[in-house]
C-alpha cells in the first residue's frame, strides 16, 4: 500500500497518542511512503508558533525526511490541486466546515497523483475514498 502522509498525522505520531501509534503503524506496513514538500513548512509553522526550539523542529523534519520520500509540487500536482480545491470547498461549505486551505487541496493532489491513500483526521477529507481516517 501507498500512503501519502499529512501534517496532523505527522503531528500526531510526534505527541505519541493513541492515534499516532496507528500511524506508525500503517506507516510499518505500508509499501511506499510520500509526504508532500508542503507538509514540512506547516509543520515547521505550527511548532514554531508554539516555541518549539529550531533544533526539535529540525530534527522533526529530518524523521520525516527519513522515514518517507517527501515530493515537490509540479505541474501535474498543481493542475489537480487547483481542480480539487473548488471540490474541497464546495465539500466544507455544504458540510458547514471552515474554509479549506490551497494546501489541502496539494495533499489531496499529492495522493490522487502517486494513485496513493492520504492518511488524515482532517475533518476536509472525512469520509473520502482512498482516505486512511484517523481522527475522532
């Protein structure tokens, strides 16, 4: 199994809860392992936001680095990001959630584009097809 990997799972596999253990998990089994190029600055944002020292976000990134292939945007990734994010939208408003970012619809983009399942408890992608959910 593919799997392409987001902040909040990142994130959770970091504060070691109970839904970061099935992260690693999934992560130990899984075939391939992507997390898009994105993924790192917002991590890197939300840790600094929460004065989280250079060093610890450093070494965060480098986990990350080394434990999947992290992919840049391109123009296939782009094109179909550009695409789901009208959908994603639409999706948050008839579901009554905030907004999505462009960067949700990247994630989703990374996945589509690899043929990969997004691992996620972001409320935007409850419920989809070829998401691994892990949130409440």
């Amino acid at each position: 199994m593919k799997i392409v990997v987001d902040s909040y799972a990142w994130i959770e596999l970091f504060v070691g809860s109970d839904k970061g253990r099935i992260v690693k998990d999934r992560l130990g089994k899984a075939e391939e392992v992507y997390t898009p190029d994105i993924v790192l600055a917002e991590i890197a944002r939300k840790y600094h936001r929460e004065n989280i020292g250079i060093p610890t976000i450093e070494a965060r990134l480098q986990t990350i680095s080394e434990a999947s292939l992290v992919i840049p945007i391109d123009k296939v990734v782009a094109v179909k990001g550009a695409e789901l994010d009208f959908e994603l939208k639409r999706k948050a408003r008839e579901g009554g959630l905030k907004e999505p970012s462009l960067f949700d619809a990247l994630i989703l983009a990374f996945s589509k584009v690899v043929g990969a399942s997004l691992m996620t408890g972001d409320e935007h992608f409850r419920g989809m097809s070829d998401v691994i959910w892990i949130g409440d």
